[in-house]
C-alpha cells in the first residue's frame, strides 16, 4: 500500500511527513500505510466522551491494522451542554458546533488523513463533526458513545434534568435539603449519554440514519460488550469504505436528510435538531429548513415516546424493545421511510430487515400511534414571522391551545428568579428574550426555567415564548427559536407585559393581540439590549445566522 489512494502526495511532501512519523516510532513500512485518523472527544469532563478511553482506541487500532491500515488518535474538542447549564457558559455550547467541525476539517486536510472515524456521544459535538466530515469528504464512520444507564431514587426514575426539578421543588420546600442532595447523587449512575430522549440521543441517531455509524450503535448502552464489538465493526467499516472509496457525500442526500426527520418524528426528538439538520444539510447543498419538518411531521406519527415524552421509559426501556432499527422497522413496513437510502454499513432497507420489535408498548407500528403527527411542530404568526419550534410530544394536550397575557424578561436568569420568588403566575405566557444566537450570543438553554416551572408542577399552567432554545429534556409548553430574534429587531423585542399572546399547537399559530401599526410604532423606539461578548462569541454573533437557518457561521458554501 502507497497511502496515496485517497490523497495525492509528491515525493517531498510525502517524505517530509513520513519523517514526523518516524520521530514517534512508526515504521518505514507502516509509514506506507493508509493513515485512518481517530478523532476523538475523550475528556475527564464529562461522561458522553469519557467511554472513548485507551482500550476502546486499541480495539479499533488493531482492527485497522489487520486491515492495512494504520490508525492514528487525534483529540477535538468534546463538550457537555450539562456542565455548564445555567451558567455564563452555556452561551459557548452551540457555538462549539461550528467551532469543532472547523477542528474537524482542519485536523483531516492538515494531516492528509486518508480515512477517519468520528468519535463523539453529546449534543453539540455529533452535528459538528458530521458538519466537518461532510466538508472534508474523505472515508467516514461515526461512532458514538452509546447511553447511560437511569438513575433511580426511592423507585423513581431519574435522569440528569430531574436535578433542576428537585432544586425547584426544594426551594418551594416541598422536599428537604437531603432529598434534593439524594437526587443530585443518583441521577447519573455511568458514563454514556443521558439516557432520555434529548439531543445526545437524538443526534446519534442522526449519524446512523445517514448510514455513518453502525447497525445499533445509536441505541447501545455504554461501555458494554455490544458497544465494544460495535467498535470493531466501526473500525472495519472505515476500512471497507477506505478500499471502496465510499465518501460521505457518495450516501448523504436530500433523502438521507428527510430519513433523519421522519425518524425525529416518529420519536419526538429533540427541538436542536431544527438547529443541527438545517445546518448540516447546507453542506453540501441539501435544502432542509423548518418547513420540512413541519410538512413531514403531518406525515409521520408519534410511534416511540421515552422521557420526556413518556413518564418513566428511559433509553433502557428503548434498547430492550429493539431500540432505533426497530423503529425503523415499522416505518420502512408503514411506508414512511425511503427504504434505498444508502449507508456505510448498508441501505434503511437492510437495516430494517436486521430489527425487530421487542415491544409494541414501547415501540408502537404506524398503524397504533401515540400521536397522530411527529413530535415537532413549527409554528407562525406575528410573534415569530420566521418561524418557532415546540416539541409537542412533551406538552400536555390539555395544554396545546394556551392564551395569557406576556410576562417579559431580557434573561433566562431573571425569569428563573421570578418563578422562584412565585412572581409568575398560573396563565401567564413567559417571554424570555435576547437569549438567541445573536442576543445572548450564542442561544443558550432555557431548560433551567421550563425544570423549574416542572418543579412547581404549572406545566399545564403557564407557558414560555423564548428566541432561546431547549435541551432535548425539557417539557411542558416550551415554545423556542422564534425568529427574528429580539437582537435583530424581532417582534419578540417589542412585546410588553400585558399583550395577550395566544398559542395553538394544531394550527400552528403564535399570535400577539397586537397590531401591525402599535408594533410599527413601537418598534420606532426600541433599542436592543446588547450582552457582552468577546474572543469567538464575539465572532460567532457577526457571523451566525438566525435560528430560521441553522444558526451558523456556516451556512453560506460558496
């Protein structure tokens, strides 16, 4: 082998490499080798990278080699949205999608690398390095990091956001100082994803409905012996693309796009997702925006709900049923997925045939739905001309059409303080702005508020408007992503305590009893409130787009 199949090298750049490689003790024959780069977001900072340690890399290293080629670990960037909720920090964590996808495609090109596997579990760092790899168009597997086991408390299930919800409930002191402590100690028993139905899981899934990851992968626990021979197969599967010259660009379509947002729909996944497609499908020139979610949401069904859509079913619950092929499985026999989507490790048919549902309590056919229509709906009016997102399959029916006068606020901190302190009340529409892309910058969690209000048991009591967005956990009549933002002179800037909103999720509304003309005039006298930033959130708010197109400082590909 030449290690010339994918890249072309001339004899002198080649040789000036070659004796870097040798510096750190690879052969002269090795050197010959293709070189197949572990991009890996192993950190000691959180768990949804922490599996992808010393023994999972030799594993896959010695599977490359076997197969001539000769894999070499590059660390990127692995963040954690969890780290840093409600916290100044949260302002950088979808910024960090753009910023590891850079890394990506900067560590791919630099090096010459001739193949690569991705390796990433969390919310952020999936799409981003999906984004790099679809720029960088060399052989490409995902491997992701597979789910974390649910936490439980006195027989109650618990995940990560149930912490919020604890602190909500003990600073109202309907539990004790030790209760909520208890809570906090046993959300999260292992490493992996958190095991509900946020934008980790959702954005696994993601990467194996484009056929980059292996069959299973998505819905694997953690560090198990399944996830471990899944790594092996990664590596193998990199290998087969590296000697078929199989690229990311050669299986990912338009098609492949619309596959992801059936199966989002099919299992309400996460709001970001609005965010993450729209902005990965830019790449290479795939056209997905809200409105297709919108349309393909009236086409597919609510088939699988795990929390926070279902009280108590966790990712646990999921696997056991046949996990994402299963899902698969009664979409592809309903009709409802393009079965000759190619991948990787084969087409949506093939992957399909490979499943089975365990449990149709759990996993539910097309034709026994838990929900008419998918789990997102994309929402219109004089409130966010552009376009708003709610996560439907977490709101309580009771509460899909919801009117009450506005209850403004320029932060998520000061509207959390607010519920807290019992200064909202039941009816009210919450409106927390300036908390968009550009406004915040950087369209932190409002997940902090909405585990609050969860906390206090007003789900169904009140609701929240926001150019912010949710963690895939977050319930409740959350609505996010209106566009235009507050920042840019939105209608959402120009709202005042009182104005009667008016919410409907079946007909796609979000009204202000507000005129053209008193906005006209109102907008005459507004000026932005303007949140500092520096260094990259400084570049990121120049050059991101609004939350209506992906919010990203890469969507323009000319």
């Amino acid at each position: 082998m030449t290690g010339e199949k994918i890249r072309s090298w001339n004899e002198e750049s080649l040789d000036h490499r070659n004796a870097l490689l040798y510096a750190m003790g690879i052969s002269q024959e090795d050197a010959k080798r293709p070189v197949i780069g572990l991009i890996n977001g192993w950190n000691e900072m959180n768990p949804g990278h922490f599996p992808f340690d010393k023994q999972v890399i030799a594993e896959m290293k010695e599977e490359i080699y076997a197969a001539g080629g000769l894999a070499l670990e590059l660390p990127v960037t692995g963040i954690c949205d969890g780290m840093c909720s409600n916290t100044p920090g949260d302002r950088y964590t979808l910024p960090a999608r753009d910023l590891v996808s850079g890394e990506v495609e900067t560590v791919a090109e630099l090096n010459g690398l001739e193949g690569m596997i991705i390796m990433a579990t969390c919310d952020k760092v999936v799409p981003g390095m999906i984004m790099g790899a679809l720029r960088v168009n060399i052989p490409t597997v995902m491997f992701t990091g597979g789910y974390m086991a649910a936490g439980h408390y006195k027989g109650h299930m618990l995940t990560l956001t149930h912490t919020k919800q604890a602190y909500a409930a003990y600073v109202a002191g309907d539990i004790t100082r030790e209760q909520y402590k208890a809570v906090v100690s046993s959300a999260c028993p292992t490493p992996g994803a958190c095991p509900f139905m946020g934008t980790a899981n959702t954005m696994s899934s993601m990467a194996e409905i484009l056929g980059l990851s292996p069959h299973g992968n998505a819905s694997c626990r953690s560090q198990s012996e399944k996830w471990h021979a899944l790594a092996r197969e990664a590596a193998r599967g990199v290998m087969r693309a590296w000697e078929q010259d199989i690229r990311p660009r050669d299986i990912i379509d338009q098609t492949s796009f619309e596959n992801v947002v059936r199966y989002m729909m099919a299992t309400g996944g996460s709001t970001n997702s609005v965010l993450h497609i729209p902005a990965l499908a830019r790449q290479i020139g795939c056209d997905i925006t809200p409105e297709t979610f919108d349309r393909i949401s009236r086409e597919v069904p609510v088939i699988s709900t795990i929390y926070p859509n279902h009280p108590t079913y966790t990712m646990e619950e999921f696997d056991a049923a046949g996990g994402l092929g299963a899902v698969v499985k009664e979409l592809a026999a309903a009709g409802k997925i393009d079965v000759d989507a190619k991948g990787v490790f084969g087409t949506i048919g093939e992957k399909a045939a490979l499943a089975e549902n365990k449990n149709p309590e759990v996993i539910h056919p097309v034709s026994d739905p838990i929900h008419e229509q998918g789990g997102l709906a994309v929402l219109h009016g004089n409130i966010g001309p552009d376009s708003a997102i709610v996560k439907f399959s977490a709101v309580d029916p009771a509460a899909w059409r919801f009117s009450g006068p506005a209850r403004c606020f320029d932060s998520q901190d000061d509207a959390w303080h607010a519920i807290l302190e019992d200064r909202i009340e039941a009816g009210d529409v919450v409106v927390i702005r300036y908390e968009g892309p550009k406004g915040s910058p950087g369209m932190p969690h409002m997940e902090t508020f909405m585990a609050a209000v969860l906390g206090k048991g007003m789900g169904t009591k009140l609701a929240l408007v926001s150019d912010g967005r949710f963690s895939g956990a977050t319930g409740g009549l959350a609505i996010g992503h209106v566009s235009p933002e507050a920042y840019e002179g939105g209608p959402l800037a120009l709202l005042r305590d009182g104005d009667m909103i008016h919410i409907d999720i079946r007909d796609r509304t979000l009204t202000a009893d507000v005129s053209d003309e008193e906005f006209a005039r109102r907008k005459a006298q507004w000026q932005p409130v303007r949140k500092p930033a520096t260094g990259w959130l400084q570049l990121y708010r120049k050059h991101c787009t609004s939350a209506h197109r992906g919010a990203t400082v890469y969507w323009d590909n000319d």
